[in-house]
C-alpha cells in the first residue's frame, strides 16, 4: 500500500513538472536574432530593439498567450488592410508587430504590400520590408511560409534569381507544401527556363494540386503534357 502511495506520488510530481515546463516554454521568448542581411541595396538592415518577445507567430502556446494583445492594439483589421494604424501610424503599428513576431505571416505580407504602395519617405525610418523577411528567417530557420513570401516579394522587385534561392530554401524543409513549387514552376515560366519549369509541374500535378495557369503556360510553349 505505501509502495502504491509513492508511485502515485511520483506520478503526479512527474505530471506537474510536465504541465509546469510546458506553461513555462509558452512564457519564455525566443532569442532575438537582430537584424540581419542586406537591403536590396547592399546596406546592412538595422532596425529598432525589441521591447516584447520575441515570440513565435508558428507556435500554438504563443499565438495563444501572447499573440492577441499585439493583434489587438497592432495588427488591427484596418491596419491590415492598410486603412489606418490604431496606436500611431500603420507602418509603426506593423513594425511594432514584426519585433514582437518576427515571423508573422500576415503582418509580412501588410508590410510588402504597405512599401510597395506607399513608399513616402517617412518610412525611410523602418527597415524595408526585405529586412524583416530576413530577421523573420533567422528567427525561425523552418518557417517556409517566411521564405514564400520573401521569394514572392523579390519576384515583384525583379530579382528573379534570389527569388529562386529562397524558394528552393523552402522546399528543402520537410513538410513544405506543393504551392511553393507551383510558384517556383510559374517564375521558370517567365524566366523561359521551361525544362525546369517541367520539373515543377510534374511534382505540382502529381500531388493533385489544383490551379492549372502553370499547366496552361507550358501548354502554350509546348511543353505540356509531357510526352
């Protein structure tokens, strides 16, 4: 009877000290990478400290705990869709977002579009948008939703073989979905690279995937179906 007490006793210590690490590793933030890489210029990114977190936008017990009082005061739904920031102005506000999670996807995506839109010289202030793609990837090395994005952005500034690194940098993480090669198969598309945009698409089709404007390109180029 008392052996049966102890190993009760243990297991609920056992029990306790797994919740506690667990509650404990959603409390903690990660290290801060800093700001890394170069502008699409050549000068070194630089941006401003971090004054909470930084947290990971991937990680289910900080998207709990401490994702939405940054939401709610910086990535309001009018700060999205880029009409007005809450707490200062838009750019500020999505800033203040990127510092805390460096590796949120949706704020990104707001900045890309807010500097590509909107590029005042008031935002010479912030880091471009470049910058935060490359924090958010030293941030969170597997985050091949960061690289997307990032490869996304450097096809709308022209810089198609960069673009390519990353997108092959994303591919190389386990799990990565099949919508990034599609992606890939549409810049070999442009670039008239259509070998290996044939290589794409066979991967794409293969796995079932949908969208046919990869598969209506290389049809126009002769180049599909494969003979």
């Amino acid at each position: 009877m008392r052996k049966s007490i102890q190993i009760g006793k243990f297991l609920l210590f056992s029990l306790l000290v797994n919740c506690s690490n667990t509650i404990f590793a959603d409390e903690v933030p990660l290290p801060n990478p800093g700001w890394v890489g170069y502008d699409l210029k050549g000068a070194p990114c630089t941006g401003g400290a971090v004054a909470y977190g930084p947290w990971d936008y991937t990680n289910p017990g900080h998207r709990r705990e401490k994702l939405p009082v940054v939401t709610a005061y910086h990535f309001t739904k009018e700060i999205e869709s880029l009409e007005k920031g809450k707490t200062a102005s838009i750019e500020m506000d999505i800033d203040y977002t990127l510092k805390t999670f460096p590796n949120h996807h949706r704020a990104l995506y707001a900045m890309m579009r807010q500097q590509i839109k909107n590029p005042r010289p008031d935002i010479a202030q912030y880091a471009p948008v470049e910058c935060y793609f490359q924090r958010a990837m030293a941030f969170k090395p597997d985050d091949y939703r960061v690289m997307q994005l990032y490869a996304n952005y450097l096809v709308k500034k022209d810089k198609p073989k960069i673009a390519i690194d990353i997108y092959k940098r994303a591919l190389s993480i386990d799990k990565a979905p099949v919508d990034i090669n599609y992606a890939l198969g549409l810049l070999y598309c442009d670039l008239k690279e259509f070998d290996k945009a044939v290589e794409q698409a066979k991967i794409v089709y293969g796995a079932g995937f949908k969208k046919t404007k990869l598969a209506r390109q290389l049809k126009e180029a002769n180049r599909w179906p494969v003979k």
